[in-house]
C-alpha cells in the first residue's frame, strides 16, 4: 500500500470519525482528486449528505456522532459505486491516526492529485502533437497546450500558490533533454525555403521578423540561415559563394556540421523556385509541434517525479510551456491572425477563493484560519504582434 492510499484513508477516517472535519477539507478537496474510485465515492457522498443536513454534520463539537454516519455515507457512496460495505468503512476508521490531523492528510492526496492530472494533461499535449505531425496542422496541439496551462493555473490556486513560471535547477534540466526524430518532409521544407530566400533574397524581408534559426530541426539549416541573416544585416550580397565563405566563418564547415557540396547544392538558385513566405510558416508550425512534443515529455518527466513538491512541479511546468508559448506568437505573426480571446474554463470557475483554501496552507494548525493575500486576476496574454511590414536593407 502506497502513502498516498494510506493518505486517503486516513482522511475518510477522520471525516467518519469528525465530520466538522468537511468544514476544513470541502473548500479545496474535491472527490476527483482521489485516486481509487471507493475512496472518491465516499468522499462524494459526504459531502452530499452535508449539503443535506445531516445530523452528524449539523451537531455542536462535543456532541456524540449519530451511528447512522457511517452507515448513510456507505449506503450513499453505495449508489455510485459498487463493493462498499460497513466493515471497509471501520477499516478506514481504525487508519486514521489523528481525526485533528485532516486537513494535512488532505493536502496529501491533493499533492498526488496534482501529479496525476499534469501527467494526463501532458499526454494528451504529447498525443496531440504527434497527431497534427502527420496531419499537418497545430489546432490541436494549441488547444491541448492552453488546457495544460490553464490546468497548472487552477492546480495552483488550489494548492495556495500563485501560478508563475520557474526555472528547475541545471541538473534536471540537462535530464529532461532528448533527442527527437523529424519527418523527412519537414527537412524538405527547409531545404526549400533556404533555397527560395537564395533564389530571391528580397524574400528574407517577409520572414525574418518571426522566423527563427531554432526554427529548423536540421542544424545545418540553422547554420545557412544565420548565414544568411549575417550578410542581410551586414548589406552585403547573397549568392552561393557568399554564403559558403559565411558558413566557414562560422565554423559550420570545420566543425562537420555542413560540408562545401551540402552548401553550395541548397544555396542553387537554379534547383529553387517558390514563395519563400509560404515555406516559412510551415517550418514555424512544424516547429510548434517539435517544441510541443518536447514539452510535454518534459513535463510528463517532472510529474513522475514524486519527490518534487507540488509547487515547484507546477513552476517548471509553465517553465516547460515557455518556449512552446513563444512559437505560437511568433506562428499568429506569420499567419496574420489574431489570437483568440481567452476561453472562460469551468476549471477557473470552480476554483475555490484565496481566502477559503487556508487549510491547504496549514501545516501543523488544521483549525486555525490564516488570512491569505486577495487573489490576484492574471493579466491577460498579449495579442500577437501585427503584421511585420519590410525592412530596407541595411
């Protein structure tokens, strides 16, 4: 038996034992965040009978419990599950170490219940992503992400904390890094698109302001198209030797990242002929669910990490969305659009106000009340950027 069962024992058994203990767990412990079924039907049908005034709830403290406490909340839990009996009900009785101590057992099973819904929320993201590769679009996976996000929003609320990116430390970090493999097409439009801003290099002015070098997964790619921003900016003329000759001076050819013949085979501009605008925002979206898919494996990896507390998993998370965020905007500046408003989540709505989740915040005091900061209204994201209009060469 894991802790976090042991957890949610403990916290029906002190409810059965103390029912004035629903007035601490109610406002933030919600069925959902149990794990085994049984346990989330109890706890559903205490709070159920509570709405309805039962005399076990509604007694002073002092006053002996009512015997049919546990047998109602058995037959009620009864009606949404099956296999409940009275003696399981004693069993969680007797697994109670301290009736006082429920709020912090709360907080236990709402710890585990953060870490299961991030790492559902982030398989969803991850399948998504791998979803629009083959398709060929990011609705999706920018649906997905934004839930993910307003779910680590709503999970922190309800865990007492503000929802703020945050880095995690080098090490895991360099753990979460893995290699990913990418769609020969996806290395076709890049080759594409390098060849058509060589072929025109007017073209470079309707890309460069929301096309970045991150943007190709082939690092050779990257390389000629630093290249040739370098002689963009510089002013200077762009043809087959110039960028060879930029591309050595980088150290792409010395180090093996690209070789004389790879260059001067995509820097063709006979081999090339298309618009290098349309090519640009299939690399962009392509990149969008590279860096989604990433993303969320990273996050996956954070939430199988049980030593981490639940507001620093949350941190690293929206930490981990930063990059794929910046994508988007920068894929709604090459499309033209607008993006959409905020969609009003029944998550935000069902978060329980700052100043009836201090029993999440207690820590040795379950019944004492502590005054948190009013609850502060996220800014909105920004919209995207407008329409870049065309620079004159420098």
């Amino acid at each position: 038996m894991t802790p976090l069962v042991q957890a949610e024992q403990a916290v029906l058994g002190s409810v059965f034992l103390d029912p004035a203990q629903l007035d601490h767990l109610s406002p933030w412990l919600r069925p959902e965040h149990f794990s085994r079924p049984a346990h989330a039907a109890l706890y559903a049908a205490m709070l159920k009978l509570r709405a309805d005034g039962h005399p076990a709830t509604t007694g002073k403290n002092g006053d002996p419990i009512p015997l049919s406490w546990v047998t109602d909340t058995v037959r009620e839990a009864g009606t949404r599950t099956r296999g409940l009996t009275a003696s399981y009900a004693h069993s969680l009785i007797s697994a109670c170490p301290r009736p006082t101590h429920a709020p912090v057992y709360g907080r236990m099973v709402l710890e585990g219940a953060i870490h299961r819904s991030v790492t559902q929320h982030a398989i969803r993201l991850h399948q998504a992503a791998r979803a629009d590769a083959v398709r060929g679009g990011v609705e999706e996976t920018v649906r997905h992400a934004q839930i993910l996000a307003e779910v680590l929003a709503d999970l922190a609320h309800r865990w007492g904390t503000e929802p703020r990116p945050l880095a995690p430390p080098a090490s895991i970090t360099l753990a979460l890094q893995q290699p990913q493999s990418v769609d020969e097409q996806v290395l076709a439009d890049e080759e594409f698109l390098l060849g058509c801003i060589i072929a025109r290099p007017e073209q470079l002015l309707d890309v460069v302001d929301w096309l970045r070098p991150g943007d190709f997964a082939d690092i050779g790619h990257q390389q000629i198209y630093r290249a040739l921003g370098a002689l963009h900016h510089r002013g200077e003329p762009i043809d087959q030797l110039t960028v060879l000759w930029e591309t050595q001076r980088r150290g792409a050819l010395s180090d093996g990242t690209l070789d004389g013949e790879r260059v001067l085979r995509v820097c063709d501009p006979l081999s090339f002929s298309g618009v290098a605008e349309h090519f640009g925002e299939q690399v962009v979206q392509a990149s969008l669910v590279r860096t989604a898919a990433a993303s969320a494996r990273q996050v996956r990896a954070l939430a199988d990490d049980e030593s981490l507390a639940p507001g620093r998993l949350i941190g690293y998370a929206l930490h981990a969305l930063g990059p794929l965020d910046k994508v988007r905007r920068r894929l709604q500046a090459a499309s033209g659009t607008e993006p959409a408003p905020p969609r009003t989540s029944s998550l935000a709505a069902a978060t329980p106000p700052e100043t009836r989740i201090d029993a999440a915040r207690s820590r040795s005091c379950p019944h004492a009340t502590i005054a948190s900061a009013p609850a502060t209204t996220a800014a909105p994201r920004s919209p995207a950027p407008d329409r870049p209009t065309r620079r004159s060469p420098s």
